[in-house]
C-alpha cells in the first residue's frame, strides 16, 4: 500500500496530478490533498475524480494510471 496524494493545483492542460508520498514531484503540503492509502493508483485517481475531474496518474510515480 502507498500513500497518494493529488495537487490542489491543475496542470497547464487542466489535469490535477495524482502522487505517491516517495514521488521526486510531490507537491508541496500546501499544494497537495492526501487521498489515502491504495494498493494501485487506479483507486487513488478514482477517488481524486471526485473532487477534481479531470484527475490524472503522474507520468513518473503513476505512470500506469498516466494519460497523455
């Protein structure tokens, strides 16, 4: 299980990136809102869907949950 976190702020193409604790791009504690512990990141962008929709695995530590 690892910890995810999701950036409060959007990427420049509108997608709020979802993090692993352990990621090199982990937001910064205020820029960052903590989903929980999950097994993959499918359930952590999951669950960041539903405060932000447009919600994307980070092409580093998520990259199977990643989509261009």
């Amino acid at each position: 299980m690892k910890k995810y976190y999701v950036n409060k702020k959007a990427q420049a193409n509108g997608d709020h990136e979802v993090h692993t604790s352990d990621c090199r791009y982990l937001p910064d504690v205020s820029n960052r809102k903590y989903l929980g512990e999950y097994s993959s990141c499918k359930d952590a962008v999951k669950e960041a869907k539903k405060e932000y929709s447009k919600s994307n695995g980070c092409k580093t530590c998520s990259n199977e949950c990643h989509s261009s």
